[in-house]
C-alpha cells in the first residue's frame, strides 16, 4: 500500500512537473465569442477570423516561439455571462490578454479588467472605451486597459454624417437635412446616440427623435411608419446585420426611404444578399477590403482561412477580417513585451501604446494603420464609406468617401 | 456502524406535540444538517476557485428557489415572474448602496424588505386569480420589471447595467470566491432556517391549507386574500436577498439577466427539487446548477477539439435543461426530494421493506 502511495505521488510530481514545464512556454488567452445569441450574425464571421487568427500565428513559429493557449467561451451576448466566464478564467486559466466581443460585456468588464490587468481587444468599438485616463470631461470611466481595432462607433457616426453633409449639399438638397438614429435599446446601439446626434447638430442637421427596434431580427413595420413620418433623410441603423436586414425589408414595404447608413457592424455581404433590393445604396463603413480584393495582406488573410477551411473555397465576409487584425495588432504587442522582459498584461499594455501607425507585417491593405497611445485608445479615427448594391446577386461595394475624424479632446471616451 | 444504527429510527414515533414541531424530523437529520454546514465552512480552504463558484451559485439561486417553493410549493399559487424579483433584488441592493453609501451588510437584507414590497404589489392580483389567469399575470410582471429595467436609468442605469460594490465588513472585502462564499453561506444557513421556521407557525401552516383545499381554509377562517399575496411577498423577499448576493457577487448587474428564462429555470428548480419541500429547494438549485456543468465536462472529455460539439455546447447546455424537467414530470413528478425519502426509508427497513 504505502508503495503504491509512494509510486501515486511520484506519478503525480512527474505529471505535475511535466504540465508546469509546458506551460511556460504557453500564451494563455481569452476568447469570448457570441455564436449564439443576437448578434451572432456577426459574431460566427468575426469569431472564426479570430480562433483561425490564433491557429495560424501558433502554426507558424507562435509569438517568439511561443504557443498561444487560447479558450473559446461563447456567452450568447449575455453581459452576467461573460463577467461570469471573465472571473472563471482569471482563477483557472489566468489569461494575460482576452480578445472579446460586445458592448454590455465589455464596458461592463472594464473596472475588472483594469484591476487585474488583462489587455482587452473587443469587439465593441464603443466610444465609452477610448479613454485611458479618464482626464476628458464627458468619460464616464477610466479604460486604461481596453483596445479594439477600427474606428469607434461614435466616431464611424461622426465620419458617416459628415459624408451625409457632403452628400446633402451634392444632391442639392434644400434646408437642413433630418437626421435620426435607429437601434435597439442596449448598450451597444446607444453608445454613439448622444456623441452622433451632437456632432450632427454641429453640422446643420435637424435631429429627430430616436427610434427603437429590436437587436433580434423581426418585424419593423411600426418603426418603419414612424420613421416615415418623421421625413427623416439620414438613417443611422446602430443594429448588427441581422436585425438591419429585417429593418430594411419591412421599410421597403411601407415605402420609407430615407438614405439608410450602417454601423460597422449593421451590414455586409450577407445582408446585400438577404435584403437584396431594398438595401441598395446603403452607407456602409468598412474596416476593411472585402475578400474578393487584391490588397497585398489579403494573400496572408486567405493563409489564414486556410486554417479552419483546407480547401479555401470558402468566402470570408468583412468581420473575419477585423477579428484576424485585431489578434494581429495584439501579437505584435506580445512579441514587444517579450523582447522587453515578460508577456503580462501591463507590458502588453504599454506596448500597445507604442504603437504609432502600425500595420502587422503581411496584412498591408487589410489592416488600418493604427496608433494608441498612453493618453489615448482611439486607434484610428478614420471611416472609409462605401455604399453597395445588390447587382443581381453580384453585389457591389462602391467607395464613397474616406473621411478623417478629427481627433477632438473633448472627443475621447464618448 | 452500530452506533449509527441505534440513533437511526426504523419509524417516526412521535408522542408529544413538541417532538412533531421540530424542524429536523430525527437527532440523525439534524447532526448532519449541522455537520455539513461545519463541513462547509471549510470548504474555501479545500476547493479551488471553480467548485467554490459552482458552490456559491447554488447559494444564491436556492434561496430564491426557496422563495419561489414557498409560494408555488407551500401555497399552491403560480409565478413565471420569479427572474424579475431576483433582478429587482439585485439593482435594489446595488442601487442603494451606490446613491446612498448604506454599506452592503445593510443593504442586502434592505434590497429584500424592496422587492418584499413590490411583490406585494404584483401579488395583489393572486387575491383573485388563480390557475392559468394568475400564470399569465406574473408573466405580465415578469415582462412590467424587465422593461422597467432597461429603462429606468437613475435606478438600474438602463440598458448598460449598474456596477455593485462588494461586500464588506468593517473595512474588509469579500471580494474573492473564497471569503464572498462565507456570506453566501451565512444567507443560506439564515434563510433556510427561516423557511422551514416558516412552516412551523401559524402562517405556514395556513400557506399549507391555501393550497390543499382553499374552500376548507377559508372555511376555517384563513384570509385566502390576506395568505395568497402574504406568500407573494415573503417569496419575493427571499428572491430579492438572492438577487442581492448575486448582484454583489458579480459586480455587475444587467437587466439582461433576468429573463423569464431564468424564471423558468427557477420553476424547473422547484420541480425536480419537489414542490413544498424546504430540502428539496435545494436539491433542485444543486441539479440545475451542476447540469450545465456536467454537460460542459462531458462535451470536453468526448472531444474538446471537435469544434463543431464545442460551438454547440450552449445548446446542448439549455436542451438538457429541458430535457432534465420533461424527465422529472413522467418519471418523479414528486422531485428529488421525495426520491431521498425513498431511499431512506429504504435503508430504514432493510432487509424488511414490507
């Protein structure tokens, strides 16, 4: 007995040895996705481009030599669920970066994230998450440890009213044009509202009284004879593209037809295709080239794909390729730390902030030349607008404008 | 053995009115009652962080467990409305800590008296609707609450949710798994005391005769209006201290939380657990919080790199659920806590059974 004991613990030892020797070498990192949920829509695109991002770094020499050990949780886009996931992860895998999804989660998650400093790339490009400092007077909240890669919703909103002014004044409309803003209420639709409505104000717009539908796909009939009668022009749809597709239709059905524009999120491929018709000549922002385009990263974008689909046949929407950037910008960071001393939070932090127009290597073209600093969390501020057309089924992404937010102070964390 | 066997009673011998009133049916019971909270109390130096959490889990859901029981179990009413009590108890405790700096030691028990008094409100209703009627009016309270919620901002903080302090005393913060379990545990021991306490008096024996036969209690002279919204408020009580602890120990409160999902999951609680049963609350909070678990350990040990088995796990995870409620009805529609008594008496008469 007592040799069987002894032979137990020595196993155990060994094995114990064995799990510390791997794990040193090991990047751990968090993955919370939504492939479930409302917006998992987007979710599925932005989540695959994401895990496949991290399979091809660890299949092509890691970062330094070492592996990323990532753990994909889907929450449904349930805000408890992902502070639940969040506090499981930092008492078993101890993730020194997570790569994240929504608004509510996020914004929720800051505090945590903060405190325990864990780098957090979401998803969500709320306004509410630019501000490290909180030094500007309209933050809510300090995020000194939140990222996310592209433009922030309040500044795609900004970008794209700005285009509308232009467009306004090209089409020779008359007076001031009417703006309203579209979504559901929740956290991530709402981030822009106040920040956008404003800016519009600024800009001559007449702003109209908000309307809200449903983050879930459904009938909008109501909201659609509101926003008719309201004789809006610009339609900002703050939704994810599911439910903007539901929107689209049921507007075409009343006959209200403002010129409808997206939030980065709000619309892609696969809702030119569902829409068809009744969405042509929506303003999209993309945050990226679609994948049929010959951007020089794109080769490394398809390498990438290759990952989850061998035969590469597949066609990636505009959200794989976002959620690819955003694991890029975050290796990169990784390989600073590492030279500098240790892959940990605040390292990654402020390797982040070091960053001044950065671009990953390979992915020229696909990723937006990005800059944090210390002061500052909004990446890029500059919106590329395009509208599409359905074309029958070969569907069309016609480049608009590329506008340059500027970098207001009084901007940052709203 | 033998000693256990002399202590153990092969039949319920009850001479005096006192020995029938005592909260544990046998000394037996109540040494292991007693024993598995001493138990308990060492758990967070033993557990890790993973099985503590599950622990804590359980606490707060089985006392709202134990207060929706007391309304559907004890009383014989109805509430799909339970999930947005939890919730209220929730923003309550987080809110009033956050305006008015009363620390959450108070504000726990204060979050409770608040939701205590809206499901006063909600339960008006049940004084004159029963069955299917009063189904669909807590549903409708369920759906009142939860867009209130996402709307009442100076309360809630809308859509984006609040942030909740964590719990302190005397300077210290509950903050980890390990410390925060001692006040869960502190809730659970209080408030199951009071639930089965409650049984005891006068009004729990009056819930008792609501629901067996209404027209004989109020024969009897029991206020069916009085005990039937009675019983809305003391569920909801216990409902708010749950919500409370879960708020507290989140750190994050969104109205997001509180669907009639959660609410249905409470109901399937009670079912599994056995209707009108103190012990079988509980039961059924640890079935329903260690399924999903269980599901998720089994889904990795089969293959944690087939994807397509990992993307489903959030299905497979709310299936079981379902399932484990639709097996409950047909094959013990009593709950676990009747199976228990089964395999007691089992034990008790053996080898003798008949």
């Amino acid at each position: 007995m007592r040799r069987l004991l002894l032979c137990g613990t020595a196993a155990l030892a060994i094995f114990g040895m064995s799990t510390m020797a791997i794990a040193a070498d090991k990047i751990p990192v968090g993955h919370l996705a939504c492939y479930t949920g409302p917006t998992s829509d987007v979710g599925i695109p932005y989540g695959n481009g994401v895990a496949d991002a991290m399979n091809f770094i660890n299949a092509n020499g890691g970062v330094n030599g070492k592996q990323l050990e990532y753990e994909t949780v889907d929450y449904s886009y349930k805000a408890p669920q992902a502070i639940a996931t969040y506090k499981k992860w930092m008492s078993g895998l101890e993730p020194v970066a997570i790569q994240g999804w929504g608004t509510a989660d996020t914004e929720a998650l800051v505090k945590f994230i903060a405190k325990d400093e864990v780098p957090y790339f979401s998803a969500s490009y709320s306004g509410h998450l630019t501000d490290p400092t909180g030094k500007s007077p309209k933050t809510k909240a300090p995020a000194p440890y939140n990222f996310f890669y592209g433009a922030s919703y309040s500044d795609t909103c900004r970008g794209l009213v700005q285009w509308a002014a232009d467009d306004w004044k090209a089409k020779g409309g008359k007076g001031a044009p009417k703006f309203i803003h579209m979504g559901a209420n929740h956290p991530y639709p709402n981030a822009p509202k106040e920040a956008c409505a404003e800016y519009a104000k600024e800009l001559g717009f007449q702003v109209l009284q908000p309307i809200v539908y449903d983050l879930k796909p459904g009938d909008a009939k109501a909201q659609c004879l509101t926003l008719k009668d309201s004789g809006a022009d610009y339609a900002y749809m703050g939704n994810t593209a599911g439910s903007n597709i539901s929107l689209l239709n049921s507007c075409q059905t009343v006959g209200a037809n403002p010129q409808f524009m997206a939030n980065v999120w709000g619309w892609d491929e696969n809702s030119i295709m569902a829409a068809r018709e009744s969405g042509d000549g929506v303003a999209v922002p993309l945050g990226s080239p679609s994948w049929k385009a010959d951007a020089p990263g794109m080769k490394t974008i398809r390498a990438i794909s290759k990952m989850s689909d061998p035969s590469g046949g597949k066609y990636r929407n505009l959200h794989y390729m976002r959620g690819a950037c955003a694991v890029f910008f975050m290796k990169d960071a990784m390989e600073i730390a590492d030279k500098k001393g240790a892959i940990t939070g605040s390292n990654i932090k402020a390797a982040m902030e070091t960053m001044t127009n950065h671009v990953p290597a390979g992915l020229e073209g696909v990723c937006k030349p990005s800059t944090w600093t210390g002061e500052d969390h909004r990446g890029t501020t500059e919106v590329s607008v395009y509208t599409t057309s359905f074309n029958g089924g070969d569907f069309k992404f016609n480049e608009q404008a590329t506008v340059t937010v500027p970098r207001r102070p009084d901007w940052l964390g709203w | 053995m033998a000693s256990a066997h002399s202590r153990m009673r092969c039949g319920e011998f009850r001479t005096t009115y006192q020995a029938d009133m005592t909260i544990f049916p046998t000394p037996l019971a109540r040494r292991t009652a007693v024993g598995s909270v001493l138990l308990l109390l060492a758990a967070p130096a033993v557990l890790d962080s993973y099985l503590l959490n599950l622990l804590i889990q359980i606490g707060y859901y089985g006392i709202a467990a134990l207060g929706l029981n007391i309304v559907v179990g004890f009383t014989g009413q109805i509430s799909l409305g339970h999930a947005a009590f939890f919730g209220f108890g929730a923003f309550a405790s987080a809110w009033l800590n956050g305006t008015t700096g009363i620390p959450v030691f108070f504000t726990i028990p204060l979050a409770g008296a608040m939701t205590m008094a809206v499901g006063l409100i909600v339960g008006i209703p049940a004084g004159r609707i029963k069955g299917l009627y009063l189904a669909i009016a807590t549903l409708a309270s369920q759906y009142i609450l939860e867009d209130f919620f996402a709307r009442a901002e100076w309360f809630t903080g809308g859509s984006a949710g609040a942030m909740a302090n964590p719990f302190t005393l005397f300077g210290y913060e509950f903050f980890t798994d390990q410390t925060y379990f001692y006040v869960v545990l502190f809730y659970v021991v209080v408030m199951y005391l009071g639930g089965a306490n409650l049984m005891r008096t006068r009004d729990g024996r009056a819930f008792v005769a609501v629901r067996d036969h209404y027209l004989s209690a109020e024969i009897m002279g029991i206020n069916l209006t009085k005990y039937r919204i009675l019983s809305f408020g003391i569920s909801s009580f216990y409902a708010g201290v749950g919500g409370a602890l879960f708020g507290h120990y989140l750190g994050f409160v969104s109205a997001e939380g509180f669907t009639l999902l959660l609410s249905i999951q409470f109901i399937g609680m009670v079912i599994i657990g056995g209707l009108g049963s103190v012990m079988g609350a509980m039961m059924g909070t640890v079935f329903m919080v260690l399924l999903p678990e269980v599901m998720e350990f089994g889904v990795h040990l089969v293959g944690s790199n087939n994807t397509a088995l990992t993307q489903a796990l959030a299905y497979i995870k709310e299936m079981a659920i379902g399932l484990a409620i639709i097996l409950f009805l047909i094959f013990e529609p009593d709950g676990l806590a009747h199976r228990w008594r089964m395999i007691k008496n089992y034990w008790k008469l053996y080898p003798f059974s008949y």
